[in-house]
C-alpha cells in the first residue's frame, strides 16, 4: 500500500499567500523548480519562461517555488514576484518561499528527495523536477541543466505526448 502523499493535496501558499494545492494542475505535466533572485543560475528564468510559452498550451505548468536553503533568495514575496515579472517576464505560478532542503523541507520537496527513482537532496537552487500527467515524479534535473535543453524538452514532449496518445 502506498503512504505516500498525493502531489495535489499537499498544502501550498502561492506568491501572493493564497493557501492553495496543486489539484487544479491535475492531469498536466508539471515542470518543479526551486528558484532564486541571486544565485548564478538566475538566468534560467528565462528558460524557464520560455518553456511555460512554448508547452503551457498543451498541457505543461511550470511552477516556481523560491528558497532561501542556499542563500540565494533573501527577498520577499512581494519582491520575488516583482524581480521575476520585471527582469523575466515571468507568468508561469509562483509559490510562496519554501525549505527544499533540512528538517523544516517543504512536504513537497520531502516527497521528491525521498523518491525511490530520482530522490536524494536538492543541493543547490534550479534543481527541476518533471511530475507526469498522474502527479508521479518521472526526471530530475540539476541546476546547471538549462530548462531548455533537448534532454528536458525532450522528456517534457514525451510525456506531453502520452496524453495525446490516450485521448
């Protein structure tokens, strides 16, 4: 029997603190990233963005979640938003400052580094995480792994298809 909690009832509180979850991204493939405003891999918002233009229509969410675990996001939530919208172009959901890392590690997270397939600890801002149309983590990818690499829009596109092929 599996304990483990489900991707979209784990509690959450988006970037303008709305307690939330992800169930109204149920069926979509999610693209999870912890991100932050002053780390060297900054410049993978872009990325990022641009992966949200090119897939959102077909069924891909990618979801922002700032951490300070590295020091690399010392802002708040109002300014987090405000430096990726300005400087980004961000549009993708971003969530409120979480631990991805430690003992207070995000329930979130938790589930992710304690995946028996792709777990282990989030060692540094930018790790990725693709969570297929069923909520079940499928890939991980560290954070000098550009969002946009033909690996990651390749494993994207591949479960972006498996749901066209069933429909």
């Amino acid at each position: 029997m599996n304990t483990a909690p489900n991707i979209y009832q784990i509690g959450l509180t988006d970037i303008n603190g709305r307690e939330t979850n992800l169930s109204e991204y149920s069926g979509r493939v999610l693209f999870v990233v912890n991100i932050a405003s002053k780390c060297g891999f900054t410049p993978h918002y872009e990325g990022l963005q641009e992966l949200h233009e090119r897939y959102h229509g077909k069924g891909l969410v990618v979801c922002g979640f700032p951490s300070n675990d590295f020091f690399g996001e010392q802002s708040q939530e109002d300014e987090i938003y405000k430096f990726c919208t300005f400087n980004y172009g961000v549009t993708f959901p971003l969530f409120a400052k979480v631990h991805v890392q430690g003992k207070e590690t995000h329930p979130l997270f938790r589930l992710f580094v304690e995946n028996s397939r792709h777990g282990g600890s989030v060692k540094w801002n930018f790790s990725k995480f693709l969570i297929d149309r069923k909520g079940e983590l499928q890939d991980r990818f560290a954070p000098f792994t550009k969002p946009t690499s033909g690996r990651v829009t390749k494993m994207i596109e591949r479960f972006l298809d498996q749901h066209s092929k069933t429909t």
